[in-house]
C-alpha cells in the first residue's frame, strides 16, 4: 500500500563487505545461467558479449563514439545501443542482432544529439529515447523513422523508465533535479521535484517511480499519477543508478562515489543491505569521480541468483550473489564498461525431418 505522505528513513545501513571467488564450501552447486550478458564500453567504443555461465568474452563488435545505454527487444532478438559520443555529440543508435552481435544498422537522429535512455514500446515495434541535445523524448521505428518529437524541456533528461501498462514515459532530469510524466498517447507532460542530480529511474510492479538522486543521496518514489514524492530513502555515496531484482521485491542502487550496491525492501521501502563493490587492493582508473572503482549500470539475472554490476574503473563486472549480498566473481571487460543487458538464450533450431 503506497505511503501517503513524504517519509524519509534514516536507518543505519547494514554493509556487506565485498568477497571475491566461487560459492561457499558445501553449498549445493546451481545450473549456470543461460544467456549472455551485453556490456557497453564507453571509452573503447564497443560492444561485448559475455557467457552468463563464466563470464567469458563470446564476442566483440564495434559501435559509435560512447556506447551509454543498451536495451533488449522482448523477443531478445534485437539490442539497441544509445551512442552518445564523446566531445563530439553523438546522434546514433545502433542496431545489433543479440545473438550474433552483429551490426544490422545505424539509425541517425539527425538534430537529436546525445541520445542516452532507451525502452522498447510495449508493443514491441517502437523505441524511445531521450536526446539531451534537443530535450526531446523520441519514439523512433527500428527502420529509422522518427515519428514522434515529444518536447519535455530543459533539464537534461537522462534515464527513462514506462509505465506497467505502457501508457507513460518517466523521464528523471539531472539538472532540473526532477521527474516527468509523458503521456504518449496525447503527448501531455507532468513534472514535479525529486531530488538534486536526479539521474536513475525505475518503476516497480505496483506503478510506484523510483528516483535516484546523485547529488542528494536519497532515492525517492513517487506516486505515479501524481508524482508527489511518497517515501524519501538515504542512499549514501551518489546514487546514480536504480533498478529492481528478478522477483521485483528489491529494489537497486548503484551509489557511484562510495562504490556500493544498495538493497532496499521494494514492500516496506526501507533499506536491507549495502554490498560493497570494490576490491580491496585494486588500482582503479581515472574516473569523472577521480581514481576509484565506479559501479554504474546494474542488472539482475532472470534466474533471481545474480545481479551483474560494470564497474567502469576497474574494466570488470561484479557479479553479485542474491542469497548472501556478496561479490562472488569478477569478470574482465573493455575500457570503461558502463551499460549492461541480458539477452535470452537464442530459441533452440527445429530438428530436420528425413524425406518419407
């Protein structure tokens, strides 16, 4: 039941140190996931494919300037890449066979530049993705035709999340420090406060938006018609991702600067468990945040056993073990991983019939 007034919890977090390695002695062995998990490399400007059973590289393709954002058809058939570039604006999207990985095109949104947060339609046959450089939300066909231009102001809106029943477009703004409804059907918009450097932005089962905010280090969660702030939760160390587990009962923040992933009760909306990400000894890269770990994109395994986090300094993945709250592997990446995605296994071939 939503929570009808702004409610802040300030309870202590309980912090999970870090461990590298394989699951503990004695405990029953699991089948390994299926599927392959997509990682952006913003600073090496391509696309990996990785094993979800050991995290080996299966393959490597190259995209435009600074890869940002990835998302998955829902046939997993297709991956889309947000290529946002580097001094230069980027107006491009790549389209990639997931499976294969394979370049399959390039869609060019001309006077659209920086092209970041990106979701499927429900329907399946359109994208939307936000363009800092026109402070547009475009709903855009796989073939390359734009056809729609909703204008949703200054602010830089960033991330992006959908209604459950696909009616509206959340858009969280880091500079405006808010949120914004677009009804897609009539183009109607709706913005209230978040929180300073409102970046992340997720929407639960129950329609709830959940909003992290980078320079207030809280999350907030907002009703979804109105979008008044319901519950404000402290999240220490610039918030600047969040996300939900595979049974929607956690929810998941990357908190960039203290290089954490933040666990917090979706139900009770309260915190859980902190798991720290970065390895003890390890000499990170130069990052926006100086030399340190920076975990940014976070994803959670269907299976509901690991959630995947690119650490963007250290060129690796975090995998996370649900049941414990640990780092149990890490896996090698390219320069500056940042977005991840999970692609499906590939649908098994139809066995061939001998002539009668």
């Amino acid at each position: 039941m939503a929570i009808a007034f702004p409610l802040r919890l300030a309870a202590p977090l309980f912090a999970i140190a870090a461990v590298a390695g394989s699951a503990v002695a004695g405990t029953p062995e699991l089948p390994a996931p299926l599927g392959t998990l997509l990682v952006g490399n913003k600073a090496a400007n391509t696309l990996w494919r990785l094993s979800l059973a050991d995290g080996q590289r299966l393959g490597e393709a190259p995209t435009a300037p600074a890869p940002h954002e990835i998302v998955v058809s829902r046939d997993g058939r297709i991956a889309v890449v947000s290529e946002y570039g580097h001094r230069e604006p980027g107006h491009t999207l790549g389209v990639y066979d997931a499976h294969a990985g394979q370049l399959l095109r390039r869609i060019d949104l001309g006077a659209n530049t920086r092209p970041h947060g990106m979701r499927f339609t429900h329907d399946g046959g359109h994208l939307l993705v936000t363009t800092e450089g026109s402070d547009a939300l475009l709903q855009v066909r796989l073939d390359g035709r734009i056809e729609r231009v909703f204008d949703i102001g200054p602010g830089k809106g960033h991330m992006l999340a959908l209604s459950p029943d696909g009616r509206h477009a959340y858009v969280a703004k880091v500079e405006a420090g808010t949120v914004a409804r677009v009804e897609l059907a009539t183009g109607e918009v709706l913005e209230k406060p978040a929180g300073d450097g409102a970046e992340g932005i997720a929407v639960a089962r129950d329609g709830s938006v959940w909003v992290s905010n980078r320079e207030a280090d809280t999350v907030t969660v907002h009703d979804p018609e109105t979008l008044d702030v319901i519950a404000t939760l402290d999240s220490p160390g610039f918030p600047i991702r969040v996300g939900f587990s595979a049974d929607g009962q956690h929810a998941l923040v990357t908190n960039a600067r203290a290089a954490t992933l933040g666990v917090f009760s979706v139900l009770q909306r309260r915190p859980l468990a902190v798991v720290a990400l970065a390895e003890p000894g390890a000499e990170y890269r130069q990052t926006m945040l100086g030399r340190a770990a920076l975990p940014i994109g976070a994803v959670a395994d269907p299976d509901g056993r690991r959630v995947y986090v690119a650490i963007s300094g250290g060129n690796q993945v975090a995998v996370v073990d649900t049941a414990r709250w640990k780092v149990v592997e890490r896996w090698s990446t390219g320069d500056e991983p940042d977005a991840l995605a999970i692609v499906p296994p590939a649908p098994a071939a139809a066995p061939a019939h001998a002539a009668p």
